[in-house]
C-alpha cells in the first residue's frame, strides 16, 4: 500500500518538485497551498506524514502545526529558511518532528521520507513486549505504558523511549540518541535530545526519574532493583 504523504506549500513550483519526486518513489501525494487547505484536507483523507512550508497565506505553518496537534500526531517535517539552534528548538516546542533547510535537495527529502516510514514502520527488536520496571511498550501497536496508563506519546518521543528502555541502564550519549534515533544525516544539536527527554519525563510523571542524566554527557533509562 502507498504512503500518504502531504506537501504544504504556497509556492505550486515547489508542490510540483517534491510531488513529482515522491510518486516516482511510489508515495501517494496530496497538495495544499495553505494551512487551511490541509487542515481540511487532513479531515477527509488518511494523511501519515506532512512536509510543510511556514510561510503560507490564510493560515501559515505555526498556526497548521497548533490546530493539528489538537487532534493528531501525524508525522511533520518543516521546510525553513531559518538557522539557528535556538529557532530549530522553537520548532520542537511547536510539535515539528524534524526539518529540512532551504535551500534543499529533493532527493535528499526523499530519502528522509523514507527513513522515517521506515521506523514507523519497524517492528519489535525481538519481542514484541518490552517491560522495564513499571513502562512498558507495546512495539507491534507503537504503544508506550506507564503504571497500567497508556501514555500519548509523538513519533520521535515513542522512538527516544523505546531505544532508552532497550539499552536500559547504559548511560548513552547525545550523539548516540541523535544518530540512533534521528539518523546518520541530522544535522540538528544536543539540545534536540534535551527537549524530547524533557517531554518525555513530563509524560512520565510519578516515573520521571527512570530517565537519569550524566551532565554534560547523555541519559540512560536506569532500572531501581
């Protein structure tokens, strides 16, 4: 089955560019020159992954990003002009899973698609349980559990848990969760890490401190017994 990808953009040369290349690759894509266009187009069709301009007409990428996060978790990759750690870190805060600067090549756009459905898409290393202490994470449904409470977790955050708990009580560094869990060509800073732990641990309340930090250095997943 084809992978439903949505290119928002109002410029229709870069819509045509990135569309013309994904189909090539056999993706399913859909295009709207705005954010109101996609909310709309969300809402009648089965969308799995939004590449996204922010700076658009009617309703721009900031307030596309606000509105759907409202009502779901879809896969966003932001396109900007911007640079600059800090603003990149605005961007997770936003509920952005990953960007691509400008300018940018296609094929490389692509290839980035790809990888993410592929974790999407990756089972179970083994079993299709995995239980640490009182988390647990449902692999096969892509589902994490905390003290029986079934947590909502985004792409990335389920992904930055998941390779914590099966490395669990090895202190990992930043530069190992950045290229294990975003991949080999990210080029984004530690302080990526530092936002999706911080999230992560708020998600995890009362179990926060299962998620230990060595300053300066990474985290581990630190089992009590």
């Amino acid at each position: 089955m084809e992978r439903s990808v949505l290119v928002v953009d109002d410029e229709a040369r870069i819509r045509k560019m990135i569309g013309r290349y994904l189909r090539e690759k056999q993706f399913q894509v859909n295009e709207a020159s705005n954010g109101k266009e996609a909310l709309e187009m969300m809402a009648s069709r089965n969308i799995e992954l939004v590449i996204l301009d922010l700076m658009m007409p009617l309703m721009d990428g900031a307030g596309f990003i606000k509105a759907v996060r409202e009502v779901s978790d879809v896969y966003i990759i932001v396109l900007t002009a911007t640079t600059g750690e800090d603003k990149h870190v605005d961007y997770y805060r936003m509920g952005v899973d990953d960007y691509v600067e400008k300018p940018f090549s296609v094929k490389a756009l692509a290839a980035k698609v790809s990888a993410v459905f592929a974790r999407l898409d990756r089972k179970a290393y083994g079993n299709a349980v995995v239980q640490v202490e009182e988390v647990r994470l449902d692999e096969h449904a892509r589902q994490a559990f905390v003290g029986g409470r079934a947590l909502q977790l985004k792409p990335k955050e389920y992904e930055l848990l998941a390779y914590l708990m099966r490395n669990a009580n090895i202190m990992l560094s930043r530069e190992q969760i950045l290229t294990q869990v975003w991949g080999t060509d990210y080029s984004g800073g530690d302080r990526t890490v530092d936002i999706h732990i911080s999230h992560l641990r708020r998600k995890l309340g009362d179990y926060a401190d299962y998620i230990q930090t060595a300053s300066g250095y990474g985290y581990k997943f630190e089992v009590k017994r």
